[in-house]
C-alpha cells in the first residue's frame, strides 16, 4: 500500500516536471521568435539573442533530464529497501513461527525434523541478503584491494554448478557444465571469492528467471590465445532489448514482473559488473526478448600456465 502511494506520487513529479519543462521551452521559443520577428534588423542582438536562447534551451533541456533520473534513482532505491526489508522478515517471521510451535507444542521426531529443516533454509536465505548487500557495498568501492592468484576458470566453474545443483536439487540435465578448451588451461588471475560470488549469481539468477522447465547451461569457452569466456545460458523468461544494459546497473529490476513474484533486490548483476570490471573483463547480457531465454558472457583475460 504504501509502496504504490509512492509510485504514484513519484509518476506525478515526474510528470509536473516534465510537463513544466516542456511548458518552459515553448515558453523561450515563442518569446525568442517574438524577439526575433521584431527586431530582425538589430543583427548582433540578434546574433546574441540565438545564442542566449540555445543556452536557456540546452539548459532548461538538462535540468529535465536531471530532474527525471534523480526521481527514477529514488524510485529504484524506494524498491530496493521494500524488497530488502520483505526479504530479511519473511524467514525471521518463519524461523519465529516454528520455534514457538516446538515451544509450546508436543510434535514428533519427524516434524521436528522438518521443522529444523524449513529453519535452516530461511536462516540461509537470511544469510544470502546480508552478504549479497554487504557485497554489493564491498565491490561497488573501486578503490579496493583484491587477492589476486592463478584460478583454474573450468574448476571454479564446475564447483559453482555443483554447489547450485546441491542448493537448489537439480539435475544434470537442467543445470550442467560443458568446457570447449584446445588442450591449454583456462587460467585467470583474479580473487577466487569474489569470481565465485560472481559465477554463482549468474547461475542463480539463469535458474530464478526460468519457467518450470529449468535448462540452465553453464559453458567456459577460448576466445583467443589471450581471452576467456564463461556463458550462463538458460530458456527461461527473456529480457526485452531495451532493458540489456539497464540489467547491471544497481538496484535495477525489470518493471511489471511482479506478477513472476521473484524475490530478489537488484543487487546480483551490479555484483557481478563490479567483480569483473575489477578483474579487467567485460560482462554482457544477450536475450532473442521475452519468453525467448538469455546467456550472460564474462569474459576474462587468460593467463599462461
Ligand atoms: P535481482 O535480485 O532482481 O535478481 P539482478 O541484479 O540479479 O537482481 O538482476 C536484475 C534484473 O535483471 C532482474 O530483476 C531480472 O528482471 C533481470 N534478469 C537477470 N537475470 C536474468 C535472466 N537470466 N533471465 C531473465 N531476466 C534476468
């Protein structure tokens, strides 16, 4: 409720001052052409009077556009905390649910079982929103100092499929690991724990966005002598075109996918930019659009053996 009070609030300024901006140019254009229309002859005020109005244009047209993203930026963050907040009381309102009901109630061994189960899967999902946000405040700072030594991409690759595969009870036919090497290893000199946290989002994220029928694989390539490539690709939900490059960037989630009720805080992918713009490689999001599935590509600098 209060969430879309809010949004509606925010479309309104960010409709008054688009609005007002746009008032504001037809405002300076018919008072410039005026100015213009009667004194024609005056050529150097003339002159000036073009360039003061191209002025007060380009700087009206800023001020709009600052106005619009400054709000958008708020928007996001607005999110960002609902969705943060939503996901650390969810498992501590269930942690608390259980151990009242083992407190105040006699259950048997195997719902006790159960009980102590559903407990440490929130306590996980608990644990996985602080680190994503402590991480996120962590590789954001680009003045920070990594550990940087030789990686085997393949293995750590491998390693992070069979920790998803654990987590989340898949197969290998819907989360599996193939390696198109010529012989040489694919080295990388980078931090293993940040490259990890990085691997792992793109896995989770290639299983979160896909329908029932997960098909999720995971791939490290040679581009050339000097490049590696590590493809997460999955068939599930797509991204629409416009919204590829927008996907990195901090708290940033597709708008009108509530209906897919995902959880998430638009965390993963900054993290994921972050680590390897540290580790001098690019990462990039390819989708044929909605329904259509997505690969994400990191690519690395390779190192020699
Ligand atoms: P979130 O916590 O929302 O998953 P991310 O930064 O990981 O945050 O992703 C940003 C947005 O990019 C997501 O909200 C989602 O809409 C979109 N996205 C990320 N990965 C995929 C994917 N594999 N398929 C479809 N959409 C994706």
């Amino acid at each position: 409720m209060v969430k879309t009070k809010f949004g509606s609030h925010r479309k309104q300024s960010v409709i008054f001052f688009t609005v007002l901006g746009i008032i504001l140019l037809a405002l300076t254009i018919a008072l410039n052409v005026g100015w213009i229309v009667f004194h024609w002859r005056q050529v150097a005020l003339l002159v000036f009077g073009v360039i003061f109005f191209l002025l007060i244009m380009a700087g009206l047209t800023l001020n709009t556009i600052f106005l619009v993203r400054e709000i958008r930026r708020n928007e996001q963050h607005d999110s960002f905390i609902n969705a943060v907040t939503h996901e650390l009381k969810t498992p501590i309102a269930s942690i608390r649910l259980y151990l009242e009901t083992l407190q105040t109630r006699e259950v048997d061994e195997a719902r006790r079982k159960e009980f102590y189960q559903i407990m440490l899967e929130d306590s996980d999902r608990l644990l996985h929103t602080v680190e994503q946000v402590l991480r996120a405040g962590r590789t954001g700072d680009r003045q920070r100092q990594i550990h940087p030594a030789v990686i085997d991409l393949g293995a750590l690759a491998r390693e992070c499929v069979e920790l998803a595969r654990k987590r989340t009870h898949l197969d290998e036919t819907a989360l599996h690991y193939v390696e198109r090497r010529n012989g040489r290893k694919a080295l990388v000199k980078g931090d293993a724990e940040e490259l990890r946290a990085a691997i792992s989002n793109l896995i989770d994220n290639a299983i979160k966005y896909s329908n029932q029928a997960i098909n999720v694989t995971v791939e490290v390539a040679e581009i050339d002598d000097r490049q590696l490539a590590l493809r997460v690709t999955d068939q599930g939900i797509g991204i629409p075109r416009i919204h590829l490059k927008h996907v990195f960037k901090r708290f940033y989630r597709i708008p009108r996918r509530i209906h897919l009720k995902v959880k998430g805080s638009g965390l993963g992918l900054f993290i994921v930019r972050s680590v390897v713009n540290k580790h001098g490689g690019k990462v990039f999001a390819e989708s044929a659009g909605e329904g259509l599935g997505s690969t994400f590509t990191i690519q690395l600098p390779r190192v020699s053996e």
